[in-house]
C-alpha cells in the first residue's frame, strides 16, 4: 500500500479534466483522523471536483486516491463515511424522519438503533419539531440540517460536507462549528469546502488553499488564528539610517517588503522567524525603532495567495 | 437486504404520495367499467345458438387479458420511463450512491419498486375482472391466477427494458423505443407466425384463425426458404413479451397442459431482460455527477 497507512484520505497526483479545463491539477493531500481539514478557493477552483473524487462520483482523469486505504467506491468502506453534497436533491415526499430513517438503512443500519439515532440527530440539528413535515416543505436552512443530519447517520468517521454552511443564519453556523468540535473530539476527521473564510478560520485545524484547480497553499490554522503559539509571518518595522545593505538582507529574509514610507510592511518567509528581524536590522548598520507583528488572518493570507497565483497564471 | 428494501418502499412511496398509483388505478376501473358493459353473462347466445361455457371462458378471458396486458404494459412503459431517468437528473441518485450500496443494487431497488405500483394496480384490476367474470360464469378457476403472474412477469421484462433504455436515452425515446420494441414483439409472438411456423396445428385447427389463411395465401405455399429464414431470425432474435401474454391468455381459458407453452418465449425474455440489465450496469458504473 502506498502513502501512509494513517492517513484516512490519501491522494497521489489526483487530476480530473473536463474537456479543456482542469478542474482539479494533481492534488497530493492526505487527510488524518480527528482533523478539520478546510478546503478553500474561489468559485470554480475544484474544491467539488476534489470531493467527488474522493466519493467515487466522478471518476479521475489521472492519479489516485485513496479512502481508508482502499479505492473509493468500494461499497464496505463507504458505510464509515457521511456527505453532505454542495446542493442537496432530496426525496422531497419524505418527511424529516423517514429521510433520515431511508439514509440510515442505506447503511445497514438495523430499525431498533435508527429510531433513537434518528430522534437523537433530528434534536442535534434542532428541526425535532419538524420531524413529520414533509421535505418539500423545508426552508433551504432547514434542507441544509436535514442534509447534515444524514450525513451523521451512520456515526462516520470521515465527514466530507460541501458549503456545509451556506443558507444557514449565523446562529446556525455557530450550532454547527459546535457540532464539528465535538465530532472531532470523537475522533471523526471532516473536511469542509467553504468560501468563507472566517468560517474556515474558526472550525479548521487545517487548510488547504485551492485555485485553478491547484493546492497552492497548506497550512495549519493555528499559524494564522490568535492562538498563542501562532507565529506571525507579517510585521512592520520602522528604523533608522535605513540603507540599501538593510534592504538587501530584508530582501533575503522576506516574501514581500512594501515600504509605507515611514514603515516598512513584511511578510517573512518560513525559515525566518520574526525574532531574528532585531539581528537582521543590526547587522545592516540601522536601527530598529519599532517592531510590531501584525497577524495575518486567513483573509489576508487568501487574498494574498489569490491575487499572487492569479499574477503568475496570467 | 435492509438497503434494498429501502430503496424499494421509497420508490413505491413516491408513487403513492404523488398519486400517480391512484390515478392509474383510476384509469384502469375504467377500463374494468367498459369491460363489465360488454355481453358478459351466464347464457349468451349467437344467432339463436346457446354458446358453450368454454367458448365463452375462452372469449371473456381473451378480451380481458388484452385489456390487463395493455394496462399493465402502458403503464409500466409510464412509470419505468422516468423513474431512473429522473432520479439520475435530479441528482437524488448521487447522494444514494455515496451508501454503501451498489449502483446496481440501487438500480434494481427503482425496478422493483416500479414493478410493485404496477402490479398492484394491474393485480386490482385482475380481481376486479376476476370476480365479475366468476360472478357472470359462476364458475371458478384458479388458471386465471397462473395467467396473471406470466403477465406479471411480462412487466417486469418492459419495466427492466424501459428503465434502462431511459439511463441513456431521454425518457420519452427510452419510452417509444420500449413501446416499439414491444410491439415487434408482439407482432413476432402472434399466433398467426408460430401458427403457421412452428406447428400448432391444433391450435390453428381448433380457433381457425383467419390471419393465418391470410398470411399462407400471402406467403404462398410452400413458402420460400427466404421467407422462412427471415422468420427463424427474427423469431430467434427478438423477444417474445406479446407471446408471453398470449401464453397467459391461454393459461386462463384452458388447461395448462392443453397449451404447448412456449419455452424459448420465456427464455428470449429473461435474456432481454437480462442483457438490458447488464447495459444497465454498465451505463450507471460510468456515470458521473
Ligand atoms: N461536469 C462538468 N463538466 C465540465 N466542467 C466542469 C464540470 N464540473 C466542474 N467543472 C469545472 O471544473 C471546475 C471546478 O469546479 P468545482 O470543483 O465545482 O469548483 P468549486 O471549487 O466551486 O467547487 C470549474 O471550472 C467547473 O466549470
Ligand atoms: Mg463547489
């Protein structure tokens, strides 16, 4: 077997192609369990294109992926894993809980522990109240618990939603954050696609920044979240006597350097850590008046990563 | 087992909650309606002769297996012409198809499914004409029953056919296609081509069967070997659904044993049936969302 053996999603240069268009360009990820993985891009950046790949609805047009170290499709290891889809078509004649009863028997769930599954998530996702209304009926806020709710049926251990959280109110966010702490707390791995970002930023352990169809970014997030371990990768400094030897080592030392005048606006690279800024300063013969590390929130870093691969593509 | 059932009681729900069930069923008593209004009764009489109880069986089952064969087949084209088709569109099936279930799994859980609104509704019908016809001939035979479930199983061939034609073709050619497939069929099985090729004789003898005077007059006799190639082909390649309710019709008006039942009717059917599956297969395995 390929790859490592823990990792419960595994892919090796996984590419899919519509025509001309690549929508996903050889993804090399794993995903392991007890981790929120985020999945993150623009529209149209193969965040979908990736998912069903892993779930066997589309197949690759090269490379491969691994589920549970097995290929996807194969029908034992699917019933350890729960899909929340991007836009959910369901039987919309059930009621709530006969479409979570449908789902759990899909499973292999046996009747005597549906029932109390069903009224145990129907009450986790606050629609208990609406259990014989029909789906038809149901709110798009509504749909979008429902759909959770069922992709929760057979206890996964792997959680794959698309846009989990879009048409939902933020209290609704905020229940679900919740509800993905806890499952990750249990053990189950989940990976999320999102455009928003502040979404991403407070649920994921993990992030991976999608564009054109290429993972151009991986990162933890408690690199950029306010955690206190967080390393900031972005600072201003101010000096003194400011030189062109000064410029030449920052140059070295960062990613970016834009000069506000008075300021100076870095953005460091990984090897050099923002204590060594003091050093860099006093070995070009200046002096460092102020140094404040500024956090990088996943927005910057997004917007950041966008707009420079967009410069590079173009 | 649990996920076939599944999959089987949600697709015949749909058709109960959106009263498509109902509304065929509706449709049918009609048909039983205009069926009791024909000279259905215990001593009927031709030109001032009394006609004999069998005839009579023989006539009213006829007419009542033509009307159950072409319920239960447009209905049948009906319902299985969308029932994939629609689930696959809608995007429905994607979500199922992430269970741990097969595709095959789930496309045999709709047929099924679609065979059971049908034969419900086929099989109220059935009792209806039943009874009436044992109420008006107070006599009582079970051979209607063994006629009903080769009718039953006529359906789920056409149901097959038609619900996989459909994953690849629109609904409404996966439907005609099905249709037309069928009647070839039909028109294949009728008595007056096996009368003709493959010795009947008694038969032939016995009902006198004009369109086959018509059909020996045309064809001449002997007819040329061209003639009778071109019916072995076809006779072999297509399949025999409409012989199959014939064989049924016959069941119901007469002894089992006094039909020579036609055994590679029922095998060309299972083929059919069988291939069409295998297409089926291998159409959903490729499929992508
Ligand atoms: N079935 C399809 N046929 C053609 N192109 C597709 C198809 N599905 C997705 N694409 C293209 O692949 C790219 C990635 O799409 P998708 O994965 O849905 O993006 P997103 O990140 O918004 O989920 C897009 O450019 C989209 O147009
Ligand atoms: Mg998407």
């Amino acid at each position: 077997m390929v790859g490592n053996m823990d990792a419960i999603i595994h892919t090796e240069q996984l590419t899919k192609r519509y025509g001309a268009t690549t929508a996903l360009d050889r993804l090399d990820l794993d995903i392991y369990p007890g981790e929120i993985f985020g999945l993150l891009g623009p529209n149209g950046a193969g965040k979908t294109t990736a998912i069903k790949l892993v779930l066997n609805l589309i197949l690759p047009t090269s490379g491969t992926v691994t589920l549970f170290g097995r290929p996807p499709g194969n029908i034992s290891i699917m019933s350890r894993v729960g899909y929340l889809p991007e836009v959910l078509s369901v039987h919309d004649y059930l009621k709530a809980s006969e479409f979570l009863r449908f789902h759990g028997q899909l499973c292999g769930i046996k009747s005597n522990l549906l029932t109390p599954r069903i009224d145990r998530l129907l009450d986790l996702v606050g629609l208990s109240a609406h259990r014989r209304q029909t789906l038809r009926s149901f709110s798009k806020g509504m749909l979008q618990r429902i759909g959770f709710a069922q992709a929760l049926i057979n206890d996964p251990q792997l959680l794959i939603l698309d846009e989990p959280t879009s048409g939902l109110d933020p209290i609704g966010r905020k229940e679900m954050r919740d509800i993905f702490l806890n499952l990750k707390e249990q053990g189950v791995a989940i990976i999320l696609n999102s455009h928003i970002l502040s979404e991403i930023e407070k649920s994921c352990d993990r992030v991976g920044i999608l564009k054109h169809g290429e993972l151009i970014h991986l990162a933890e997030t408690a690199y950029l979240s306010d955690s206190p371990d967080s390393t900031a990768r972005a600072v201003e400094i101010q000096v003194n006597n400011r030189s062109d030897a000064l410029m030449t080592l920052l140059d070295h030392a960062c990613v970016s350097i834009r000069d506000n005048g008075k300021k100076l606006s870095l953005t460091l690279k990984r090897s050099v850590d923002i204590s060594d800024i003091p050093r860099i300063v006093e070995t070009a013969g200046a002096e460092l008046v102020a140094l404040i590390p500024i956090k990088e929130t996943l927005e910057d870093l997004f917007y950041r990563l966008i707009s420079s691969a967009d410069g590079g593509k173009k | 087992m649990i996920q076939l059932r599944a999959l089987i009681r949600v697709t015949v729900q749909e058709y109960i909650r959106s009263k498509t069930m109902l509304a065929l069923l509706l449709i049918g008593c009609f048909f039983v309606l205009i069926f009791s209004c024909c000279g259905l009764s215990e001593s009927m009489s031709v030109n001032n002769q009394i006609v004999a109880k069998e005839s009579q069986i023989d006539l009213f089952w006829g007419v009542a297996y033509w009307i159950l064969a072409l319920y239960g087949v447009a209905g049948s084209v009906l319902l299985s012409m969308n029932c994939v088709s629609s689930e696959i569109r809608s995007r429905r099936a994607a979500l199922v198809w992430t269970r741990p279930i097969s595709r095959m799994t789930w496309l045999i859980g709709k047929i099924i499914g679609v065979w059971i609104v049908t034969a419900i509704d086929t099989g109220v019908l059935f009792l209806l004409i039943y009874f009436l016809i044992v109420a008006k001939l107070k006599i009582v035979s079970f051979f209607p029953f063994v006629g009903f479930s080769i009718l039953l199983l006529e359906i789920l061939a056409i149901i097959i056919l038609v619900s996989t034609l459909s994953i690849r073709f629109s609904d409404v050619i996966s439907g005609f296609l099905g249709s037309i497939i069928y009647g070839v069929s039909l028109v294949i099985g009728m008595d007056w081509v096996q009368a003709y090729f493959f010795q009947i004789q008694e038969y032939l003898a016995q009902t006198n069967t004009a369109p086959a005077e018509l059909l020996r007059a045309f064809l001449q006799e002997p007819p040329s070997i061209l003639w009778q190639i071109f019916f072995w082909i076809t006779y072999i390649i297509t399949p025999h659904f409409g012989n199959i309710q014939g064989i049924g019709r016959k069941l119901a008006s007469h002894s089992p044993i006094a039909l020579s039942l036609d055994w590679w009717s029922f095998l060309s059917v299972l083929l059919y049936s069988l291939i069409f599956l295998i297409i089926g297969r291998r159409e959903i395995k490729r499929m992508e969302f």
